[in-house]
C-alpha cells in the first residue's frame, strides 16, 4: 500500500537514483526527484518520482527550505561525478552541507557516501580522488554533528551487478570487496521504512 510520507531524492538521474526511485514510489505517494538537466525530467517521472529541475550549487538557505519543505525523509545521492574539483567541492562539499542545514528538523536524512569517507583525510592532497574524498568525509562529519535522524550508507566499490546477499561490516577492513548499485538502492528504501541506522557499511559481492 502507497503511503503518503513525502520523500525526496536529490540526485534523482544517478544510477543509484535511477534503482531506487521505483522502490521507493511504491511507499510513497509523495516522491519527489530533483534533477539539474531539464532533459532527465521524463525518465524521473517514468521511474515514479515527480521531477524537480534546481542546480543544487545555485540554492541559498531560503531555496533550499522551500524544496525540502514538509519532506519526511531526505536522500542525498548527488555527486558531481569526479573531474573538476571545484564542482566536486561545491556539489559534494558545500551543496550536501547546505541540505544538511535546511533539513526538516523531524526528517530522516539519509546520506549515500562510501566505505573509508572517514579516513578521507589520510588521501594524498595531490591524489585526483582527494576533492571526493575530503568533502565526503566533511559532509559527513556534519551530519553527525547535528541532531537530524540520519543514515550514512557506506558502500564499497561500486559495481552494476544485480544485488547478491548484503553483508555490513566495519571501515577498520582495508579489502572489504564491493557493492552493487542495486543494494545500495535496496538500503535506501530499506532505511527509509524502517528508519535511521547511522553509518552502515556493507558489501554484497
């Protein structure tokens, strides 16, 4: 039975994105899907999320609570995709923080991050990965510092196999394998229903 939460994904055209909107229109009556290319707007909407077109780096506080206005749950699976680093810094960094900020204080926030955005930190500042791997661990840092209801999903190594049996485990393993695409949709619904878990690391390879 479709419930009537209201949920919003931002970083609704991601792969992730893409597994999980079907999973969770089927809880929700009140999906919405935030997009920047107006282009990706039909595919949102097939998928069974109501498409809302924002260039997440351009929102200033008021913007920001206006679009989350009323969500019970908040899923952050933007990303700018690795390349440039001030857009890396801006989208990853800086956008994820500014949500953060804006959230309902009664809404549940749940952050797709990865297994080791704790020690981003200890990554080489010269190493291209470096811009992910800081503003991953400093959004996720100030998650944890306030006092919204959150998850921090942490997978490993993404791949696009369909999901296999999910095991979660701890950042101290330096090989932990890695995580399809299809699983980590599967904990976003998952902790959306049953509420917030914290940081959750997990495999399924």
């Amino acid at each position: 039975m479709v419930g009537t939460m209201s949920i919003i994904v931002i970083g609704a055209h991601g792969k992730v994105a893409r597994h999980a909107l079907p999973l969770l229109a089927k809880m929700s009556d009140k999906l919405r899907g935030v997009i920047r290319n107006p282009d990706h707007a039909a595919e949102v909407e097939k998928l069974g999320a109501t498409p809302v077109v924002e260039d997440v780096t351009k929102l200033d506080d008021e913007a920001w609570q206006r679009l989350l206005e009323g969500a019970h749950t908040v899923v952050w699976s933007a990303g700018a995709g690795g390349g440039d680093p001030e857009r890396t810094y801006a989208v990853d960094r800086d956008a994820a923080i500014a949500s953060i900020d804006n959230c309902p204080d009664s809404a549940h926030y749940i952050m797709v991050s990865y297994w080791g955005a704790s020690r981003g930190d200890e990554i080489d500042e010269n190493d291209s990965f470096y811009p992910y791997a800081i503003s991953k661990k400093t959004a996720d840092e100030h998650l944890r510092s306030t006092k919204l209801k959150h998850t921090i999903l942490k997978p490993s190594m993404l791949t696009d196999n369909e999901a296999g049996d999910i095991r979660t485990g701890s950042e101290d393993e330096t090989e932990p394998g890695s995580t399809s695409r299809e699983a980590v949709a599967l904990m976003i619904a998952r902790h959306t229903a049953e509420g917030p878990a914290g940081d959750f690391c997990f495999v399924d390879d």
